[in-house]
C-alpha cells in the first residue's frame, strides 16, 4: 500500500454550542473553509480536535459530517488515541467503516510499551482494516518514545504507510527518518502546528499538520516554497509565526484555536470541554490585538 497523504492536512476542531453540544453547522462551515482554502487533506480526531473529550458516537459524528462534506476532493484523516491493541482496533475499525481513509495512531501510552510491543501494536492495528495507517510519534503528550530505528521497522509493516513526527527536533528526526526509511512509499510529514515545517520540508517531509485556523495563510506559503520561492516563503512565514506560537500553549491550546476561529466567522462559539478552559480576559485581549497586528491578512469567512 503506497500512502495517499500528503501536503497541508489541517488538524480540525471540533465546535461546541454554548451548552457544550456538537455544533454540526459549525463544523460544515469549518471542513468547508478548510477544503475551500487549499488543504490537501483534513484531518479529525487529532490533538488539536479535543478528541479527549469526545464520546465514541461523537467521534464517529464528526467524521462522518466531515466525510460527507469533503465529498472525496480530499483524504480525510482520523485520529486513533486508543491506550490498548484491543481498543485501538476497536476505534480504527470503526473509523475505517465511517469513511477514514488514513487512521493517525498514537502508540499506547497509559502503560509505556517496549519497542517490541509498539511494533506488534501497529502491525496488529494495520491487519484489523484496510484504512493506512500513519504513526504519530509524539512523545511530548504520550511519553512515548519511538526511536528512527523503530520507525524504520514500522515503515515495512504492511499497510503502514506514514508517519507525523512530533519529537523534537523534529526537522532532524525527519531528515534521519526519510534517510533510514529509503522508501518512496512511505511519507514522513510533520506536526507540532507546522512551527518548523520549511525545516521539515527541507529535510524530505512531503507534508504537514497543523491546527485549523489559518489554512488560507499557510497554503500559499507552502506553494512558494515548492515553488523555489524560498525568500518570499520564509517572509511570510515569519509574519505567520506568531500565530502558531500562541497556539501551541499548555493547556490553552484548543481555546487560542476557537476563538480565532470565531474571530474569523467559521465556527460560532469558542466552547471547549473540561479539562481544557477557556481564555482568561487578559490572554483573550492580547490574543484578539495579536491577530489585528498581524503582519498578514486574516480575512472573515464568507461561505
């Protein structure tokens, strides 16, 4: 099996009405924008999409909408965060049978498997279904750790087809990674909300995952860069960076993603669920002059 993900795959939040529901309009709107603003895929279920708080029917909710609103102009990407072979099947079945096309697998991370056991995991998880499977090496929430010589063992797993490398440097790890695998049909991309993803590129990652808000922002940059363009791209990311800086805060994470979300018109509340909170006034003030002084448009969605 030869991957199919590739590009800008935007990590998709998942909107809440103000009593904490499933905001389906919202998240139309939001899959909308994403595919709308050059994406190469989406992605649900990730990090970034407070999978955490969601329940097995909301899951499946999620992606089914966002399934259905993609309508195959793009792969659609569900995150497995199971803590066990048996429930990491359970989920990647499931998502498989929902219209997933790739499954982006955190290891078991509750009892810290040996490398033996996190090549068993995958190889287990990729003979349950005929979905791709991508690793998710983030050893930063899981403390996991998966070292590029276990990568390169997991890439000839069939059906394991990528992997999102989180661990920093992530730019060297995935030089070492694209040059231990050696394979064209094995991708490598990068994550960590594409804070060092020219580097990435640079060093043979054919793509990138970040969180949601600024997908038109970043796709032009990302054609610059493949385009040669790399003053201009670089000029431009510096201008963006900020952004992505105050958005990968502890804990606040999810709340920064929504509200610049909100701000832009795409999803209607900023809602997020315990254990995550919402922005305190004065770090929702600084993130609101933040995007006015932003050294880069950041136009209202008009669907």
């Amino acid at each position: 099996m030869t991957h199919t993900i590739r590009g800008l795959v935007p990590i998709l939040a998942t909107p809440f009405t103000s009593e904490g529901q499933l905001d389906i309009p919202s998240l139309r709107r939001l899959a909308t924008f994403t595919v709308e603003s050059g994406a190469s895929g989406v992605a649900v279920s990730g990090m970034a999409s407070e999978a955490f708080a969601l329940t097995a029917g909301e899951r499946e909710k999620v992606l089914r909408t966002v399934v259905e609103v993609v309508d195959g102009a793009c792969p659609v990407v569900c995150g497995i965060n199971a803590t066990s072979t048996v429930t990491a099947i359970e989920q990647a079945q499931e998502a498989a049978e929902a219209g997933a096309s790739c499954l982006m697998v955190l290891p078991p991370y509750m009892v810290k498997p040996t490398a033996a056991q996190i090549l068993e995991f995958y190889a287990d998880v990729a003979a349950s279904t005929p979905a791709e499977i991508m690793i998710q090496d983030a050893p930063g929430p899981t403390g996991v750790q998966m070292s590029v010589q276990t990568i390169t063992e997991l890439s000839k797993i069939p059906g394991v087809t990528s992997v999102k490398v989180e661990a920093p440097p992530t730019a060297e790890k995935v030089t070492a990674v694209v040059q231990a695998s050696a394979s064209e049909e094995f991708a490598v991309l990068g994550g960590n909300n594409a804070q060092l993803c020219l580097e990435e590129y640079a060093g043979g990652a054919i793509g990138t995952m970040p969180a949601c808000e600024f997908t038109d922002l970043l796709a032009p940059i990302l054609e610059s860069w493949h385009a040669g363009e790399e003053r201009s791209a670089r000029r431009d990311f510096a201008a963006l960076m900020p952004l992505l800086l105050f958005g990968v805060q502890p804990g606040l994470a999810w709340a920064v993603h929504k509200e610049i979300l909100v701000k832009r018109g795409i999803i209607a509340t900023s809602t997020v669920r315990s254990p995550a909170g919402p922005l305190q006034a004065t770090t929702r003030t600084a993130l609101l002059s933040m995007i006015e002084n932003l050294d880069c448009e950041m136009p209202a969605f008009r669907p």
